[in-house]
C-alpha cells in the first residue's frame, strides 16, 4: 500500500502547463492509500494470522474408523492380558482417616502416549478389592493419599471388569509423609512381549500412524509460528512511513524519508516471502501460505513471482473441499493489483470482478481499493470507471465512506480539464464538478476539501454543501 504526496500535481495535462496558483493534488501531501479490509472480514493480514492449522500437538491421531476400533480392541486386548480376579464384593474406597502418605505418577498406553482415562487404586489382597482409588486425568497423570502399608498398584480402564487388571505393580510401599512415584508404561518390553503376533502387528501399526502425526504436529507448530511473525511484519510495513518519521525526525528530507521507508517494507517483505516459502515448500497444499507468499512478493515488485504464487492459491481453492471464499478474494485482488500497476486494464478488472464474485461480502472494498491503485498508478479513465464501479456497488449513496470514491472520480475527470483564455478559468469535463460537490456534501471538512473547494473556485463553481452526515 503505498502513498505518494502531491502526485496529483504531476498527473494534470493541459491546466498545468497554465500557472494559475493553485495545486490539483492534496495540498497535506497525502493521497489516498489502499484500505485494508475490517477485522472482522479478511484482511491481508488478519486472514493469514488466524491459526489455521488444528491437529492437537502430542496426542494420538486416528485418521479413519480402522483406527478407531484398534482403539476399543486395545481396551479388551488390556483387559484380558492381566489374570483374572476371584470374585469380590462391590466396594467403595473410603477415605484414609489415620496419617497418609502419598502416591502419584503417569499413565502411559502401548502407543507410547498418555492415558487420559481409567482409574489407579491400591489393594492390599491381589486386587480383589480397592482400599483406595484416584482417576487419572485428561494429561495421564494420577494421584492420592493412602494410609502406610504394602500395596499392589492396579490401573483400570474405564471399560476393565472389575475382576480383571490392565496392568499393575506389586510391592509398593506407601510411608507416613513420603511421596511414592509409580508410573504406568505400558509401552516397556515386559509389557508389549505379552501381546500375541497380531495385536504386536496392529500396535507397531499404531505407532507409525502416530509417529506420523506427531510429525505432523510439529510442522504445524512451526507455521503457526511463521504465521504470526508475517502478520506483524505485514502490520509493521504498512506503519513503515510512521516509523521512518520517528526514525530520522520530522526535519528529515522526503528522499531520506522514502528511502527509510523502502528499507523498512524490504526488510519486512524479504522476510515473510523467505518465512513462506520455506512454509509452502513443507505444506504445499495449504492456500494461506502461497497467498501470504504472493503478498510479500507483491510487496517486493516481483509481479511475476506474486502472480505465480497467487495462481496457486486459486488452483488449490478450486479443488478445495470447503473453498474459502476470503482466500480466494485477497487471492484475485492481488492479482488485480499486479495487473494495474503494470497497466493491464483488462486484466485487472477481470481479477477485481472476480474477488467480488468469490467474497461478494466485500465487494465495496475491493473496489475502492481498484481505485486507489489506478490513482497510485497514473491510470486516469481507469481510476474513474473504478470508482463509478465502486459507488454503483454501495447500498447507501449517501454514505460518507463513498467520499474518497467521489474524489478520486473527481481527479481522474480533471485531467481532461481545459483552460479559457478568455475568462481565465479552468473547464470541468463532464462529472468532475459533481463529482467533487458530492465529495464536499459527503465530507465538508474531509482531508481533501480544501483543494476540492479551490478546484471549484478556479472553475467559477459554486460550493454546495447541503448533505450533512448522521450522527456516530
């Protein structure tokens, strides 16, 4: 997004070779910049800052039905490893009354993740009944008071019958203000050598699949990672002109001040194009990345490169189970905006027509921006169509945000301005003053107004200023 002071003033035609003391351009040095979308619509950078990727790091993921019954097989598969119990009579734990010590540890399932269910209870008769009991929680973890003795340590899934055991330890001391550290790994030899021939082939099975994904997870943790660090440099080079300002000072030369603000956009740019490419090379089916690879190209002038990647976020879309229709609209801004700057009108505002197809819900938006980008690039008639466009595509026409539409539309028309040697003023081409009065009723004391109302004067017109705007 770039603004460049005072450009108005070098696209006049004929009226500027008439020195007749005024400037058609902004006399703050300011000039309209692309908008960036709402927050709570897409935007270049808050569409790719979201964190897009879901799998949950660390745990055990099961990619179809198959995988699923394994997980109920090894439940029973558990279940029957362990002896069988005599019968005992249904007994609730109470809680220890005398001095306790205490006992905690982690559950760990032949996988080699942790077990996020079941119960540890301590027996003092092989397991035929529970003195005491404590769940183990959603991280595998467990733990409890007990009062002293000599225990058999018993882990039970959810689903184990009362008279079997999934796995336990004997001979585990419990001692008056000590804690015991007993952990359940139902992934070491000992226990993994009582499986039979299959459920040794479906484990080993399981562990690849979970191998797999915990790969996986930490690919994606490093781009979420990338992500939120391109969102910031996105942030930081549209601040870039703020920041070289506070950089070199306000008594700083516009050359010094537009050179700082190129190193700051090239610094920034250069960064997240190398962050994406990394990212897409390792992720190549995920749109988001070749779309934030295509703006920081598009924000170092590699248009063919910025065309390239964007391409290819429309390839992936259109074969997208669930296309994403913000994705697809920042995609075929961009490559509107690539064709603008490089003067094809035709191509630009099939790929502006296009972001509005694919996200009609900011087609106003996308078109202003179309707009300002032939203002940006000395593209008179295709800044007034774009803005025409624009305003057609507003539901209120007494919006005050169409101001900046109207300008531009004003500024486009007024290069096809004339001068009469005769009254010594200039001549409006037909629109331009209504398009400029519409721009004061919209904005009567907008950024732009008084060069407006001096464009006015110079032309004999009269100011009118009857739209007021509604109350925030």
């Amino acid at each position: 997004m770039r603004g460049q002071p005072g450009i108005a003033v070098s696209r006049t035609r004929s009226c500027v070779e008439r020195s007749i003391g005024f400037n058609f351009g902004p006399a703050n040095g300011n000039s309209p910049r692309v908008e960036l979308h709402a927050p709570t619509a897409l935007s270049r950078r808050s569409v790719f800052s979201c964190k897009i990727f879901s799998e949950p790091a660390g745990s055990f993921v099961r990619a179809a039905p198959k995988e699923k019954n394994m997980k109920r097989t090894f439940s029973l598969w558990l279940g029957l490893l362990a002896f069988s119990l005599l019968p005992a009579l249904s007994q609730t734990p109470a809680a220890p009354t005398a001095p306790t010590g205490t006992i905690h540890g982690h559950v760990t399932n032949p996988v080699g993740t942790p077990t996020t269910n079941g119960t540890v209870s301590l027996s003092n008769d092989d397991g035929h009944t529970s003195k005491f009991s404590f769940p183990v929680d959603a991280n595998g973890d467990y733990k409890g008071e007990a009062t002293p003795g000599t225990y058999i340590v018993i882990y039970r899934a959810p689903d184990t019958p009362p008279e079997k055991m999934v796995d336990s330890f004997p001979n585990v001391k419990i001692v008056v203000g000590q804690d015991v550290l007993q952990d359940f790994d139902m992934s070491r030899k000992e226990y993994v050598d009582k499986l039979n021939p299959e459920q040794k082939k479906q484990l080993e099975e399981l562990r690849g699949k979970n191998a797999e994904a915990l790969k996986a997870n930490s690919v994606i943790k490093v781009l979420n990672a990338d992500i939120k660090t391109a969102a910031q440099d996105f942030k930081d080079a549209d601040g870039a002109q703020a920041t070289a300002v506070q950089a070199l000072g306000a008594t700083a030369t516009k050359p010094d001040l537009e050179a700082k603000v190129a190193e700051i956009k090239t610094a920034k740019y250069t960064e997240v194009e190398g962050l994406m490419l990394k990212d897409s090379a390792l992720r190549p089916a995920e749109s988001v990345l070749w779309a934030q690879l295509g703006q920081a190209q598009k924000g170092l002038k590699k248009y063919d490169e910025a065309s390239a990647s964007f391409k290819k976020v429309l390839d992936l879309e259109a074969t997208a189970k669930k296309p994403n229709p913000q994705v697809q609209g920042a995609a075929n801004e961009g490559l509107g905006e690539i064709a603008a700057r490089q003067g094809k009108v035709a191509d630009a505002n099939a790929a502006y027509d296009a972001a509005v197809k694919a996200n009609p819900p900011l087609a106003a938006l996308y078109l202003k921006n179309e707009a300002v980008i032939f203002f940006q690039s000395n593209n008179g008639d295709a800044q007034a169509a774009a803005a025409d466009e624009a305003i057609k595509a507003s539901a209120n026409p007494n919006d005050p945000s169409l101001a900046l539409l109207y300008y531009l539309k004003g500024q486009a028309l007024i290069q096809k301005a004339t001068f009469d040697d005769k009254t010594k003023r200039i001549v409006l081409p037909p629109g331009c003053a209504e398009a400029y009065q519409k721009y004061l009723e919209l904005a009567p004391t907008g950024q732009y107004a008084g060069d407006v109302k001096g464009i006015l004067d110079q032309a004999g017109q009269k100011v009118s200023t009857t739209y007021k705007a509604g109350k925030k």
